[in-house]
C-alpha cells in the first residue's frame, strides 16, 4: 500500500524535508482556504497593496483575525505535526518548511529556526514599515480603544500579523532556507497543500529536479502529481499516525 511504500522510502532516506500546508492543521480545527468551508470559499483574501491604503481593509482584515482567536489559542498539534516532530527528534527531518501561519510546528517541538515560515506566523504582529513586533493582545486592547486597527509606536506604519498576504514579498531568508533544503534532501513529501499558491509551490519541482524522491500525501488531487513518485490521496492524520514516534 501507499502508507508500507512511504514507510520504505522514510527508512531508506538521510535527509527528509516535509512541506506542508493547511491541510496538515484541519484536524486541529482550524479551517484550510480552499476546502468547502475554507478560508477563501468565505472571504475574499484582502491583497498587502489594500491593506496599505486602506483603513477599512485593515480593520476587516484584524477583524477577521480576531474572529479566529479561539481557533487558534484551542489548537494542539494533531497526528500529522507529531509524525514530523519524531522524524525530526530523529536526526532524520532537518527542518520543515510550511506555508501554514498557526505554528504547530514549533509547538510540536521543532526548535525556533527549523521551521522554516514562507508565508510568516499569525500568532504575533509586526509594523510593515520598521517591523517592530507586537502581541495580538496589544493590538486587540488599541483596536477596542479606538474601534480602529492600530498603527506603529515607533514609525506610525500600519501594524499587520506577521503574515504574507498576496503582493506582499516573500522572506529572503525563509526562501534561501527553503531552496537550500530542497536541493540536499534526498526525500521531500509535500503534506495537505493544493500546491497552487507560487513562489511556494515551487520547492517539490526544485527537490524533484535536484534529484529528490517526491511524495505528495492530500486528500485531493493537486497541480503536481505527475511529477510524484508516491501519491497518496488519504487523510493526512491516518496516514502518518503510524509515524507518531517518542
Ligand atoms: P489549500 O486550502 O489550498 O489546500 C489544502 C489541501 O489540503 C486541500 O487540497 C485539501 O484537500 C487538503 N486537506 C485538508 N485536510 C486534509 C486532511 N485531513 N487530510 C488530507 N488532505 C487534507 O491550502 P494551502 O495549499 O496550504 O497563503 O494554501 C496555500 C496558501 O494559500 C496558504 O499558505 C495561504 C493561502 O492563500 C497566503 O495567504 C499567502
Ligand atoms: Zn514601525
């Protein structure tokens, strides 16, 4: 079966780097964007050049953040995040990259610095224009204060997640990390992503074309599985659960 042959090439390999995406994190609770019932089948993604100019889309957009408080403070590392983190206790996983924002990972128990955030971290914020960083709860009691979002102490910028939103650049370090991870490793498998959003998208191709095997494990069909030496189109928990090691 799909989960004996994954079971085969994780003995087999020295240097695996998982990929994951928000389907990793649906058994935790918290929504994926493009499942029924996704994030964006509900809300239209507000773009970073909006969210700039305009204080409505930044009070929609903390808004909307806020709706999820509950979400995320309730979720727990589910099976597939455990899987990962005994890989990595391993010596067998060096980091993983996620494109996910609810830092799992790192509650999991990868250390800070291998979890490599492509598209940054929602459980704090940061002034678009200094990057100062602040906590939600700063930003939650200066947006009840002045019913608006707030902006920077220091430099007056708006004051955003620490996310990348759609036309917001990506982190050079985060993506060196991410190429030079997916040229040496020798197993990638790309975990619970759609696998369309790019520059993302495009480090299974990179570790495939560096001479990687590729494993994609998604309930749904993706963009990239002709390229996959192993897909496995299954639950993502039951099918690491196996992993979930000490
Ligand atoms: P998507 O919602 O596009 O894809 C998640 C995939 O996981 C879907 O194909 C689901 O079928 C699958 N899935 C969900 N739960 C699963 C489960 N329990 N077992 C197996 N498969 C499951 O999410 P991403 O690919 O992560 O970026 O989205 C990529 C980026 O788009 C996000 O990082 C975010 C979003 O816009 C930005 O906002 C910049
Ligand atoms: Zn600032």
């Amino acid at each position: 079966s799909g989960v004996e042959r994954l079971g085969d090439m994780i003995a087999e390999a020295k240097a695996i780097v998982p990929f994951t995406g928000a389907g990793i994190s649906t058994e935790c609770g918290i929504p994926d964007f493009r499942s029924p019932g996704g994030l964006w089948t509900r809300n239209r993604p507000i773009p970073f050049d909006e969210f700039v100019a305009s204080q409505d889309a930044r009070d929609e957009s903390w808004r909307r953040r806020f709706a999820m408080d509950e979400t995320f403070a309730a979720a727990k590392p589910g099976r597939g995040h455990r899987a990962l983190a005994s890989l990595y206790r391993a010596g067998k996983v060096p980091a993983v990259i996620t494109q996910n924002i609810d830092n799992l990972h790192q509650a999991s128990g990868f250390a800070a610095g291998h979890v490599i955030e492509l598209h940054g971290n929602t459980t704090y914020a940061r002034c678009i224009g200094c990057g100062q960083t602040y906590q939600l709860d700063w930003v939650k009691r200066r947006f009840d204060q002045d019913g608006a979002a707030p902006d920077c102490t220091a430099c007056d910028e708006p004051v955003k997640t620490a996310t990348i939103s759609f036309g917001q650049a990506m982190p050079d370090g985060e993506m060196q990390r991410a190429t030079e991870l997916s040229q040496r490793c020798d197993l990638f498998i790309a975990i619970g992503s759609s696998l369309v959003v790019w520059p993302a998208a495009g480090f299974p191709m990179m570790a495939k074309n560096a001479g990687a095997r590729l494993v994609i494990i998604n309930r749904e069909p993706t963009e990239q599985d002709d390229i996959a030496d192993l897909v496995i189109r299954h639950d993502i928990g039951e099918t690491l659960g196996p992993f979930v090691g000490n």
